[in-house]
C-alpha cells in the first residue's frame, strides 16, 4: 500500500497514466451515454474489435511501435467498420444486430490472423501488440500517455459543445431535421467522436473489452437521475473511476492486463446502482412497497374496526 | 400568397410510388385536414414537404419559397410513437427543444427560453407537470408536450401528424380549441386526421389523399360522400352507414 501511495505521489508518469485512464474513464462513460440513448453501444463494441486489423497493418507498414501511427491505423478500420454496419443496415434486408455481429467477428477474426502473422516477423514477437487485447496501463509512457490524455480532453470538449445538438438529434431524429439541424453530419460527427473514444482507449483498455467503458458506466448512471445532462456527468464520473481503479490494480500487479479491472470496478458500481440508487433501485424499490403495503393493511384494518363498530351499533 | 402550394409531388420508397402527382393549394390562416386511408401517404406527404424523406420529382413551395428549416416558418408534431418516451428528460426540456432553432449552435437555451416554454406549456394545460419525467405522463399527456414542443418553434404554418390518436376525448377537445387558437392567430395548421366524423366540426378546408390528390378544398364543397367513395374505394362500406348519417344532418 506504501508503495502505491508513494507511486502516485512521486512517480510521474503513473500520474500521467493515471489521468490519462481518468479522462478516457469520464469520454467513454459521456460519449457512451449518449450511444446508449441512441441505442448504438453495441457499435462501440463492433468498432474496438475491428480496431485490432488497422493496430496489425499499421505495424506492418510502418516497421515499428509508434502509438500514434497504430492509432491511426485503428481508427481506419474503426471508421470503415462503422460504416460498413451503417452500409449494411441501409442497402440490405439484414437487421442491426446481425450487422453488428458480422462486422465484428470479420473485422476481429482478421485481426487475429495479422496479429499471428506480426508475431511471426523477427521485430513483431517482443513488439507488444498482444497488449492490445486487453489492455495494458502500466505499458504506457510519457507521449503516449498525453496523447491520450489530449485526445480524451478534445473529446468531452466537443461533446459539451454540441450538447444540446446531439440531445435533440437522440430524442427525436426528425424533429431535429425539422428545426433545420444538418442530422447527417451530426450522426457522422458522433459517430467519428465514439470511434476516437474507442481507439484512444484501446491502449489502455484493450479492444475486447474497451465496450464495457462505454456501456456499463452509462446504464449505472442510468439508474440516478431522470435528466440527460446529470446522466452524462454521473457516468463519466463512473468512467473515470473505473479507469483510475483499473490502472491502480495493474500498475501495482506486474503485467496484471487492465482491462478486466476496469471492467470489474465498473459492473460493481452497476451493480450498486442498480440495487441501491434512488428510486429505481431494486432494494430501494422492494423497501418502499413494503412501507407501503404496510401502511394500506393498517388503514384496512382501522376502517375494518370502524365498520365492526358500526355493526355492533 | 399561400402558405403551402404543392405541386406534382411524386414520391417513392421502392418501384411503387407512395404519392403520385399530388397537387393543392392551402389558405392561410385555416385549419387543413389531410384525409384519406391507411397507406394512402398522408405521414408521406408530410414528411415529404417537411425533407425529412426526398421526393422523386414534384415542386413543393412554402410562402412562396422552397421550403428551408432554417427559415423557421414551419413548425412540425411528429406521431407520438415515432420517439422513446424513456429518455432522461422532463416535459420542459422536450418543449425547450422546440427553442433551438432560435437559440442557434452551441449556446444554451436562456432564460426567456425557458419562459417561453412555460407559456407553451400552460396553453396546452400542461404547467403542472413541467418537472415530470416524460415516461410518467399519459398518452394524452405526452401528446400535448409534442404540441406545446411546436408552439414553443413560433412558426407559421404547422403540420401535426395524428396528434389525435390515442387521446382522451378531453384532451382531443383541449387540442382542438388549441388550433382554433392558433387559427385565430392567423396560423396556418395542417393536420393528418382519421375520424371522418368530426372532419366537418374540426377543419374549414380538407385535402382528400389516396395516392393521388382525390380533392382539395373547402369542407362544405370538397367533403362530400361521393368524394369519401373515391377516396376510400371499397374500404368505405363500413364506414358508409355512420357517414350517411352525417351527410343527411
């Protein structure tokens, strides 16, 4: 525990790592509220698998480790394999889920056979890039680090911009044609900004499970508030201590994957939200009909014990 | 000059074209019922000359102009089950959303906004339940928000797409005293309805679709049985007693 405390406070780059996950935590759990709302998570998930092929041929190509141009390469693939699950849903009678789930496996299968393939390269078998799966914190250094960092910033940044945009293009697509909004570009627009989540966070989270950053934040903060604007603050807030306890575990634990941690945090704080929170709560639910119950069998039995009363008059 | 002039309007999901040439002329300041049967194109129709769909050839003019969202002249109630009435919001917030347009990109709706939605809300009679989650409110509820949601866009013309299905009839008699208000002010209202036995109590114009425009005019010269007989085709038969009883009045 000594150790830890001293490495967060005097270590400067497990400071970084650790901000950098917090503000990937807070753009994920913001930027996945909304693709909840929007009933999109499920191609967050589609999109981080299929970051894995553009990760292997970036490398390829490029001969070396440089996180900016694998990240480049992820989000090409990324893009294509949003736009392919758009593509197939407009031009065919196949449905989204299917789409979703097709473009998935193609995309993650394929990067599968380019990642044996690096592995096989004389520079590719010590190269890391299996970190990818499921992520590695501790792995991260100094440029990547604000890199990331920056790009989280950039992210919530533009999300707070458009705010108000995005919320009435979820709510009601052609309402907000109607008000004369420009709905194509702004689909386009989340949907590059979800992508740009995915791919900052895969580093970190790794690409199997960087959709839980994305969704299991949002349907937490789901359960507080009954407002859009608090709904996307408590999930980031969700996001980003998911991501800071994530780091933590596996800064300390020699080479323990990130990824799992940060989802292991999270579902917890589902789980919490979905027994314990306000009103919707479960327990809190079950509790309040008790009460409830409780109080209408007492008025029964008074009103019960009046008529007797009555009778007995 | 008038409102709403469409002309030749041609629209088509697949080979089969939804509208066919559709041509009418709308009055300014009247309330429009857009009749016709199922699958006759009337949410088409709409859609169509709001962009929301393209049309496959046709000219569509809005006060005399091609129609732009941005000029803000229109205002638009979708059908209440085109949305997820579970968003995290309240009855306010979707009637602020009507407030955007004015607002403009990437600023906050004001304090006079927030006014203005109130107002809306409490013509529709609607002020109690501003704070209300909107999955809490009833279908007759959620209706009026929608309504209250276009009054708050302050435009001149108004499409409303079966604002009156699955309504009580206390709120179908609060909507329409709603666009008899709105009339007053000189508005323009065009509304797709089914019930064809308040067409004549509700509307002083009607437009009679089946693919093509059957008729378009003044109720008392256009709603007439001979018309609803093309209009419905066979359908009718069922209708046909009821509205009998209707014509004889």
């Amino acid at each position: 525990m000594n150790d830890l405390l001293k490495m967060i406070l005097f270590d400067a780059n497990t400071q970084w790592v650790l901000i950098g996950t917090m503000l990937l935590g807070v753009a994920s759990g913001v930027l996945g509220s909304i693709a909840l709302l929007r009933k999109q998570s499920l191609i967050g998930d589609a999109v981080a698998h299929a970051a894995l092929p553009g990760i292997c041929i970036a490398f390829l190509l490029s001969g070396e480790k440089s996180l900016f141009v694998l990240l480049i390469g992820a989000t090409m693939t990324g893009l294509l394999a949003a736009y392919c699950i758009q593509f197939i849903i407009s031009s065919s009678i196949i449905k989204e889920d299917a789409a979703i789930c097709l473009v998935l496996s193609v995309f993650f299968g394929f990067g599968i056979v380019l990642l044996t393939k690096v592995s096989q390269t004389p520079s590719g078998n010590k190269s890391g890039l299996d970190d990818f799966i499921f992520g590695q914190a501790a792995s991260l250094v100094g440029n990547d680090v604000k890199l990331m960092a920056g790009a989280a910033a950039v992210l919530i940044f533009i999300t707070a911009l458009i705010f108000k945009e995005l919320k009435v293009l979820t709510f009601d697509p052609s309402f907000a044609k109607g008000l004369g909004l420009p709905t194509g570009l702004l689909n386009f627009l989340f949907l590059s900004l979800l992508v740009a989540a995915v791919v900052v966070g895969i580093q970190a989270v790794g690409v199997i499970l960087m959709a839980a950053l994305l969704i299991t934040p949002a349907i937490a903060a789901r359960y507080w508030t009954n407002s859009l604007s608090k709904m996307i603050v408590i999930s980031g807030i969700f996001g980003a201590l998911s991501g800071m306890a994530g780091t933590l575990i596996s800064t300390i634990g020699e080479g323990l994957p990130t990824g799992p941690f940060i989802v292991v945090t999270a579902t917890a704080l589902f789980l919490l939200s979905m027994l314990f929170a306000p009103e919707r709560g479960l327990v809190t639910k079950w509790v309040k009909r008790m009460a409830n119950n409780k109080q209408l069998r007492r008025n029964k039995l008074l009103q019960g014990e009046k008529r007797s009363g009555f009778h007995e008059l | 000059m008038k409102p709403v002039v469409v002309e030749n309007l041609t629209v088509a999901y697949q080979k089969k074209p939804v509208l066919s040439n559709v041509s009418f002329e709308v009055p300014e300041g009247k309330l429009i019922g857009i009749i016709g049967p199922n699958g006759a194109g009337k949410s088409t129709l709409i859609k169509a000359i709001l962009g929301l769909i393209p049309k496959a050839a046709g000219e569509i003019k809005i006060y005399d102009k091609k129609y732009r969202a941005k000029d803000r002249v229109v205002g638009y109630v979708p059908q209440r089950g085109s949305v997820d009435w579970d968003f995290p919001t309240n009855a306010l917030d979707v009637v602020l959303m009507g407030r955007y347009g004015h607002v403009g990109w990437f600023k906050r709706p004001g304090k006079k906004d927030t006014e203005i939605a109130m107002e809306c809300l409490k013509k529709v009679g609607m002020e109690e339940y501003a704070s209300r989650q909107i999955s809490q409110l009833s279908g007759g509820q959620q209706q009026r928000v929608f309504l209250a949601r276009a009054l708050a866009q302050d435009a001149k013309v108004y499409f409303m797409d079966e604002p009156f299905v699955g309504v009580d009839a206390a709120t179908e008699r609060a909507i329409i005293e709603l666009l008899n208000e709105l009339k007053r002010q000189g508005k323009t209202v065009l509304v797709v309805h089914h019930d064809l036995q308040t067409v004549k109590e509700y509307f002083d114009h009607v437009i009679l679709l089946n693919v093509n425009t059957v008729a378009a005019g003044a109720t008392e010269e256009v709603f007439t049985l001979e018309n609803l007989h093309r209009t419905y085709g066979g359908k009718l038969s069922f209708l046909e007693k009821d509205q009998l009883v209707v014509e004889q009045k």
